[in-house]
C-alpha cells in the first residue's frame, strides 16, 4: 500500500482545488484521542481551536466544545468526519504499540488505517498533518552514534520485528513529503515519553524492583508528556514541516533515573533475562517482550538540535518533573 | 505418569491456553513451566499450585534478592567507613602521582557535565577516579613512561595518531594518563572503541563511564566540534594483535582519520609509542578461533600459562610525540589522494619509531 497510486484515486475536482491557506486557528482532528496523550493535547488545543476527535474508543468527561466520532480510523465512516468540518490540520496520535495484539490486527491498524487516513488528508487538501512517530524507530545498537540525527536510518526493526509496523508509518508519511508537498507534513520522534501514559519506558519505571541487565547502564533521554503535547503545539504553528526529533532535559545513564525515584534495583545477566522474560511474556506475567531489553543495554539517544531550532521547542518540564511524573496519578 | 502428562498437555496446558487468549475459568492446574513432550515425568497437574497463587511467590523471592542486594549497598557503619578510608587512601595516592588533588586537576579539564554529574556521552568523573588511579599507578611505576615532546599538542582540537600495539590496549591507556598527568594544561583524551566491545557486559559499562565512544564517525566530529582530544589508532586491530616477529612494523592504516581531519580542520599529532610490543609476546592469531568467539583476534600468548604471566611484562614504554600536521583539501578526495596523506603520517610515526628504538638502551629500563 506504499505505491503512490493511493493517492491518486481521489478525484480530479478536489485534485484541482488548491490547499486552504493556514490560519493555526482551523479545526483540528485527533486521531488516538481517547488515550492519555491524545486527552492532554485536546485539553491543551480546544479553548484557542475547534477539536475533532476520532478513536474507536469513547471519550468520557468529554469538554463540551469537542466533537467526538467513535469511529475505527479503517472504515468508511472516516471519511465522514472529513466531509463534515472543513478540517485544517490532522494529528495522528492514534499508532497502536501494543505489543500483546495479533500481528495482523497490529499492521492493519497502523499500516491500514495510516493509509486511509494519508487518503483524505490528500483528497481533502488538508494542509497540515503531523504524525507522532518515536526515537524508537532508529533502535538501539551497540554501534549506534551517541546522537542520532533525524537522517539516521530507520533501524528499530532489525531485532524487534513487531515494531517493524511502527517504521512503516514513520516512512508512510515520509512519503507524503514529496507526494504532496503542498501539505505541510510533521512528523515528530520523542525519546522515551514519560507520565501517566501507559507505555513501555513509564511503565518500566514503574515497576518495583526495576529489572536491569546486568553489566548495561546505558545513557538514556527522557521527555515529559507534557512536553511531547507541547511539541505538537509548535509543530501545528504554519510553515513547519519536516522531521523532529524531541528530547527532553539532559541525558543520563539508566541507574541515575531509578536512583531518582528511590527504587530498588535487580541486574540479571543478558541470556537469563531474555530466557526469563520470554517465558514470563508467554506465561503474559508481563507486558514486556523481551526484544525490549535491548533498549536497556544499548544507547538510542537523538540529536535534538533541530526542534530546538526550527521548531523552537524546549522542554519546560525539569528532569526531576519528568522522572517523577512516572508515579503521577497511578491509580 | 505419562497419561497425566498427555492430559495436561492437551486440555490444561496453560500456555496455550494463555497465547489463545482463553481466560474464562481459573488457570488452574497449572506448571510453573510449561509442560511438553520432552518432560514425561511431569506430575499430576492437581499438585501444583496455581499461577496465580505463584506470582505472589514469585515476587517474595524476588524481593528477598533485592533486600540481599539493598543489604550489601546499605552496609553497616563499619563498612561504610572501611569504604571512607578507602577512598581517602585513593585521593592520597592519586595525589602523590598527580602532585595536586584529583579535584583540583579535574577542575582544570575542560568537560561538560549534566546536572547528574555525567557527560552527555556518559563520562563520570567520578567513576574515571578509581581507573585513573590504576591507569596513574602503570603509567609512574609499572612502566615508568618517558614522555617526550608533549609540548607539541595545540590547544584545541587535536587528533593524536599513535602505532597501536600489545595484545590490549595500554597504549591507548597511557597516552591518556600522559595527557592527564603531564600535559599542561591537562586534556582528557577520547578514544573511539571497537562496536564490538560496547556488546559486551560490563565492557561496554567500562568504556562508556572513563569517556570512551564507539567508533562512528558522527561521534568523532561531534567530539571535535567540541574541541577534544581524539586519540586514533589506524591501524585497529591489525596493529593490535600483530605478532612477535612484526613488532615495530607498522600494518596499514585506515584512511578514515585522514577524511575527518581534512573534514573538520584539525591538526594531527602523530605519536610513536615505544616498549608496547613487548608486554604481551604473541607467537600465533588463530583466525579461525576468534571467528567462532566473533572476536577480532584470537592471539596465542604463552606467558599466560605461567604463574603470574597474565601481566604483561614491566617494559619501559617511551612515547614520542611528534609535530602537528596539517592537512587541507577535499576530503571526499579518490583513496589515492587520501592514501598520499595517510602515508605521509604512517611514514612520519614509523620514522619516530625506529629513531626511539635507536635510542633505546633496554627494553626494561
């Protein structure tokens, strides 16, 4: 579905039809809305902007000036929501990364329904989308430079072949860069987001003890949620596009963060912990396959020098903030 | 035996169970492994508890080892100041090497640290205290290095360019030392390391807290975008594990040293290190060894099988550094233009080679 023959079944009236300009007032549609990121971005957009939801989840405690359409983003009725409002920017939260889902069911998500949704901002002209991607692309390697910059190749599938999906809609709107260059297209890759969010490195953090490789303490690079929202903030502002990577405060090596938030700290040997750990993701004792450990023994840190500059992004959480947001709101 | 064994597999195995996803009914009669066909004395699943009854188990146990490990790093009071004295002992001893405290002459290194202490390339000054109190006690008393020309090293951003040699590399370790302790002001050297090392448990745990980055080209022009001290070795592992009867005989060198120069503007200092070559005597490298362990080399080394030969020898090691050269030019330039000026530095360390085997007395003192 990567040919750029997708693009071009739209019809030849709205292919005439110039891209609106960009006020960075228009509505918004957020895909992914309904998990914790996606609410902190429609919290932070809908007082200064119309918002359009769109997740297969519902939105409970919904403000009352967003629009939510409980929609899969793979069916027809997508195309609904884009007909309704005269749309002005697409963010594209809704990647699934979990890692329990069927494989199929994971690649026709992501891959699919990205696919679809690259369909309309194409017929529809819209003329600002930003993909949150991750650093997580890039993959860590033992031979990977202390900093990657945003021209690193994409590496994350090498070893983890079920975040090979992931790449594939980093490279998606990729594409959209030269297929339709009159849409301004973002695509950020935040480090390790932390927070109340749900994902692997926050709740890595939250476990206790917290399971390291024994003989790896690798430098890692953490952002807080906020942050990440804030960032899409500045990459809907017109006349930003391209890639960003997004760091937050200074670096430092894995045993650093556990210190910080007191806990207790277990290092197993490497061939031990993939043994035990893929026997317990069978067992589903835990949420993390065991690939994973690479990104406790291997550095994948970003060169975030361009959102600093072009973007103007900085992170106004500290490191403290940032680590300690992990035990925010847990229960 | 084998009927319960057959019975668990086809109706109660818990894995499959779980990987289908099933999850109506307790996963009761359950193994903490999974049964199979290879096991046929697996007992009757009733007597096991169930997996869900473990986990907590699990975790007691688990937590057992973690208060043993809390327990050894929250050590009594005796302890902790045996440990005090220790470390007053090192400061004391890096101070008659140094001839100043370690902080002091710390202080006058240029480095950027984090608010955790820590570079950004994941340099601890910390952790580098007790390495180079090794690395200072080789360097003074073990190989008595002889030191001459460090005056040569610009200020700025420098790549030293140095013959590599014997078996590991204290080579590297001690044009290090050199610049830490003798140069003035002192400059804390960067080396790039083999990928491989940094795969390797507390190796690459090692490297990255006394500075040391992997080999990749971006590094290297980040590090001297910052105005480091880059040390090379182009000959690699080539010039590391030759053997005996190749000692002083410089292998071929890379051509990736020049290409960053010319790149970034920077002045090579090409070093000869004399007195490498005979620490470790190497007769063998037995390729085909060291492409089953993926390793590099696989050198033969008699001394190690004799008591106390895993050291390497107290030989008197002379380092000779030489000029600045500089170099202009394109750098995407054919090898053949590259190669002129890689050859030129190449000839330049082996020419300060012989000259310090020339002058040197005794391999020992």
């Amino acid at each position: 579905m990567t040919d750029s023959g997708t693009y071009r079944s739209s019809p030849p009236r709205a292919r005439m039809a110039s891209v609106p300009v960009l006020t960075g007032t228009g509505p918004v549609l957020v895909t992914g809305i309904c998990g914790r990121l996606g609410k902190q971005l429609a919290r932070a957009l809908h007082r200064d902007r119309p918002v359009v939801g769109v997740d297969r989840r519902p939105f409970h405690d919904i403000p009352k000036d967003i629009t939510h359409a409980q929609v899969d983003i793979r069916r027809k009725k997508l195309k609904d929501v884009f007909r309704a409002g005269d749309i002005e920017a697409v963010v594209h939260l809704g990647v699934m990364h979990d890692p329990r889902a069927s494989a199929a069911e994971h690649h026709s998500w992501n891959v699919a329904g990205f696919t679809k949704l690259l369909e309309y901002v194409s017929q529809f002209r819209i003329p600002k989308l930003v993909v949150l991607s991750s650093a997580n692309v890039y993959g860590p390697q033992p031979s990977n430079p202390q900093f990657l910059t945003e021209e690193a190749p994409l590496l994350g599938g090498q070893n983890f072949s079920d975040i090979r999906d992931l790449v594939e809609v980093d490279m998606l709107a990729q594409s959209f860069f030269w297929k339709l260059p009159e849409t301004e297209t973002v695509i950020l890759r935040p480090v390790h987001i932390l927070g109340s969010v749900h994902n692997a490195p926050s709740n890595f953090l939250r476990l206790d003890p917290v399971v390291t490789v024994m003989g790896f303490d690798p430098m890692v690079q953490v952002v807080h949620q906020a942050d990440v929202v804030h960032a899409i903030e500045l990459a809907l502002r017109p006349g930003i596009r391209g890639i960003f990577n997004v760091a937050g405060p200074e670096p430092m090596p894995l045993s650093r963060y556990i210190k910080m938030l007191g806990r207790q700290r277990i290092s197993v040997p490497y061939s031990l912990a993939r043994i035990v750990m893929g026997r317990m993701w069978s067992l589903r004792l835990t949420t993390f396959p065991a690939p994973e450990l690479d990104h406790i023994r291997y550095v994948c840190m970003v060169d975030d020098s361009r959102s600093r500059q072009v973007l103007g992004f900085a992170p106004r959480m500290s490191l403290e903030q940032t680590v300690q947001s992990v035990d925010e709101g847990r229960w | 035996m084998a009927r319960g064994a057959l019975h668990a597999h086809m109706d109660n195995n818990p894995v499959e169970r779980a990987a289908r996803g099933v999850h109506n009914g307790p996963l009761v009669p359950s193994a903490p492994n999974p049964p199979s066909n290879t096991t046929p004395n697996a007992p009757e699943p009733r007597a096991f508890p169930s997996l869900a009854s473990l986990a907590p188990r699990a975790k007691s146990s688990l937590m057992a080892l973690v208060r043993l490990g809390a327990a050894a790093r929250h050590a009594p009071k005796i302890v902790k100041r045996l440990a005090g004295v220790a470390d007053d002992a090192v400061d004391e001893a890096l101070q008659a090497l140094l001839g100043e405290s370690f902080a002091d002459r710390m202080a006058k290194v240029p480095l950027t640290l984090g608010p955790s202490g820590v570079d950004a390339f994941g340099l601890d000054p910390e952790w580098t205290k007790y390495v180079i109190l090794t690395v200072a006690t080789l360097h003074r008393k073990y190989f008595r290095t002889e030191i001459h020309g460090i005056e040569n090293v610009p200020a700025g951003r420098v790549l030293l360019v140095a013959n590599h040699s014997g078996q590991i590399p204290i080579d590297g370790a001690l044009i290090a030392a050199s610049m830490l302790m003798d140069a003035s002001p002192p400059r804390f050297v960067r080396a790039m390391v083999e990928k491989w090392a940094l795969s390797l448990p507390y190796v690459s745990l090692f490297f990255t807290r006394v500075g040391q980055v992997v080999g990749v080209p971006e590094n290297a022009h980040r590090l001297l975008s910052q105005e480091e001290v880059l040390l090379v070795f182009p000959e690699g592992t080539r010039g590391i594990a030759k053997t005996f009867d190749q000692r002083y005989k410089l292998t071929e060198f890379g051509l990736g040293f020049m290409r960053l120069a010319m790149e970034t503007g920077t002045p090579i200092v090409p070093v000869a290190v004399v007195g490498g070559e005979e620490q470790y005597v190497s007769i063998a490298n037995v390729e085909a060894v060291a492409k089953l362990l993926h390793a590099p080399v696989f050198p033969i080394i008699p001394q190690l099988f004799l008591p106390g030969g895993q050291l390497p020898l107290p030989t008197k090691y002379r380092l000779w550094f030489g000029e600045p050269m500089r170099f202009s030019g394109d750098p995407d330039d054919d090898d053949a233009v590259i190669e002129e000026k890689v050859w030129l530095v190449r000839q330049t360390i082996q020419s300060m080679v012989n000259r310090g085997l020339k002058e040197r007395k005794h391999i020992f003192w």
